[in-house]
C-alpha cells in the first residue's frame, strides 16, 4: 500500500556513481531539433537542504545547440530541496534516478537526530524548468549554490554559474537567471553577461517564467511583492498596474496568449494578456497547487478539487478521484498525463506521495517511488534517453 523501493539493481547503481546519482562526466553534448518550453516554477518559499558529502556534478560541455533531436522522449522531473533531483519517463507511473546533496538529512521532521532547518545554504530548491532541449534547475538560497541543466533529468552537469537565484529560463534561445543583479546566456549556460539594472524595490526575487516572448520575475522584500516583465531578458521594466498580492514565491505557466503566476498558499492566480504591462487577481482558495497548462487549460489542485480555466479569469470546478491535496504538478505538453506530489510542511518522507493521472482528474499513486526531501517544482520536457529511461 505503501511506496515501493526502486529495483535494487538501480538503487546499486545509483550509490556507484556520486552525489550527482548518476554521473558527473561533465559533457552533454547537444543535438537538434528539439522544442522549447514555454513555462515553469519557482520555489514557493525559500527553503532548502544541507550540503552533504559525495562529489559534485560534472561542469558543463561545450559546444552544441539546442535541442535533442531524434530519440527524444516525454520526461518529468521533480525537483526540491538538498538538491534533490528525480525522474520519470512513464508518465509518473515510476520514479527514478532519485539523487540529492544528501540522502540522510531530515528536513523540518521534529525530534529526527538528522532534523535540519532547510532554509539558508548552498541547496534550497529554486525551481525546475524545460526550454531549448534541456532541463534547467537552481539551487541556493542565503550562500550562493549551483544551477545545473540536463538532457533527460537524469544525468546533470553544472553550468558555469553560481548564485542565489530564483529560477532559470529558458526563451528564444536565451537562458535567464532570475535575480535582481539577473545574468543571461546565450550559449546554454557556457558564458554569463550581466543584464541592464531591474527596477525592483525587493531584494529577493523568487520565482521566473517566459512564455509569448516575455521573461517574467517575480519578488517580495520589505516593500511587498513586486513584478517585473522583459522583451529579451536584458532591460527590464514594472507593470502600468498589478494588484499587491502579485509576486514572491510561485509558478508561472502560459497559455492562449496569457501568463498566469500563482501563489499556491494564497490560491489567487494573478493574470495577463499583455505581456505582463497590466495584471488582474482572482481568487480560488488557499492552498493550491502550482499552475500548469495542458495545451488547451490552465489547471490548478486544490483541496480534492480540480480547478479549470481557459483565460484565467474564469474557472470551473470538479471533484478529483481520489479526494488529494496536491503541493504541486506538472503536465505533458499535449496534455497526455498529470503528475503530482502531495505533501505538507513537516510530512515529508514516509509521509510524502507521487501520483499519477491522464485527465487531471483520477489520480493513481505511483506504483516505484521513495518519499524523500519535500519537491519544490516539478516540469515536463521532451528530452534524451538514458540508462534509466530508453522510452521503452
């Protein structure tokens, strides 16, 4: 009834190969071809893990371009806190490659010998995102951490960059990564400039999407929550108007020419239709999941229920088989499969629950998998095949 473990040939080889869990070569020679993403998450809150021992992952290949060409596959990938990292390639049915800073430490358990406070060090979560054929992840909240990219969210290199970020993002060629001092790249993570000064009263953004030809960032400091918007990343501007409550921690996703950020605890998705000049909020309910669209929807979860809109604004309401409480979700590019982890603060681990659904609506808990660090972001992607996951 419980999780299952992973096959203990994989669990075998997964220990083999270092912190990294599977390999730290440190080439991921691109292919061609390949599509990019057009959303993602950001952390909800500022919270992490402890660096632990074992090697770091590989440094960036160079060379290549975007994509992955043939061969590629439909890959989720779950990312969260001590710089955990997992995989599936089935549609969420199993999960693999399950890896982290460090597997022993317990994060916000109280009375665990191994209880950590995850909040300020090198391996905070900060959001998992698809565009350009790879992965895009970041880590690092109050010390400075990695950002990292992968082919097929099981084997990671470091890119060349590290900081204290609120996401990485991929459009139109482009790598951002979200901070109010925001680099972008343009050779997928080889190099960094610095882009012109973002006009944020707050210090801390937390949470960055693209979507219809705008970057987006998202912050909150002592002046509340702001928004910021950017044509190409690099000169960056505020909105006519945007409600106070947009801004801070959360998800972006975008669709039917609308980008739609949502703060899950608040459950009040702020909306616009004209890359991000102007923004409106509504409201659904507290604590609901990160937003996702499925090609033709906007999806929200939300206390047994599943939440359904096409411009954002106006939302319809059914039932979820079983009765969950989802912290946050990803979809398939079609809108082929749902994933999602229920969690809550402090219910983690042996507490914690990966699902699986081809509607969005009935849930089945996935039949391989190990609770670990609480997730932070999860994000779908057509990427490369592996030892892990061959698409078969």
């Amino acid at each position: 009834m419980r999780k299952l473990t992973l096959l203990a040939a994989i669990l075998t080889g997964l220990w083999a190969c270092g912190d990294a869990g599977i390999s730290d070569s440190g080439s991921d020679t691109a292919g061609s071809g390949g599509s990019g993403g057009t959303t993602g998450s950001g952390g909800i809150t500022g919270s992490g893990g402890t660096a632990g021992t074992g090697g770091d992952a590989g440094q960036a290949g160079t060379g290549g371009t975007a994509g992955v060409g043939e061969g590629e596959i439909p890959i989720f990938v779950a990312q969260g806190h001590a710089g955990r990292r997992v995989a599936s390639c089935d549609g969420g049915q199993t999960w693999v490659a399950d890896q982290s800073k460090d597997d022993s430490i317990r994060c916000w358990v109280g009375g665990d010998p191994n209880e950590v406070e995850c909040d300020h060090n090198e391996w905070p979560g900060y959001g998992v995102q698809f565009g350009g054929g790879y992965f895009w992840t970041t880590f690092g909240w109050g010390t400075e951490g990695p950002t990292m990219r992968s082919t097929n969210g099981v084997d990671w290199v470091n890119l060349n960059l590290v900081g204290t970020y609120g996401g990485l993002v991929f459009g139109e060629g482009r790598v951002l990564a979200a901070t109010r001092y925001a680099k972008y790249s343009d050779d997928l993570g080889q190099t960094w400039h610095d882009t012109a000064s973002v006009p944020l009263d707050g210090w801390n953004v937390r949470s960055a999407g693209y979507g219809g030809g705008t970057f987006y960032m998202a912050a909150s400091g002592s002046n509340g929550n702001e928004m910021v918007y950017s044509d190409d990343g690099v000169s960056w501007s505020k909105p006519e108007s945007a409600p106070a409550g947009c801004g801070g921690g959360g998800s972006f996703a975008y669709g039917n020419g609308i980008m739609i950020w949502m703060n899950g605890s608040s459950g009040a998705p702020c909306v616009t239709s004209d890359n991000g000049r102007n923004w409106t909020q509504n409201n659904i309910g507290e604590n609901a999941s990160s937003v996702v669209f499925n090609g033709t929807h906007f999806m929200v979860w939300q206390s047994g229920k599943r939440h359904r809109s096409a411009d954002g604004v106006n939302w319809t309401t059914t039932d979820m088989n079983p009765n969950l409480s989802l912290e946050h979700a990803a979809v398939a590019d079609d809108g082929s499969a749902y994933v999602g982890v229920k969690q809550s603060w402090g219910n983690y681990y042996d507490q914690q629950e990966f699902y699986y659904s081809s509607d969005g609506i009935n849930w089945t808990e996935s039949s391989s998998y190990t609770g670990g660090h609480p997730v932070r972001s999860m994000a779908f992607g057509r990427g490369a095949t592996s030892t892990l996951c061959s698409g078969n």
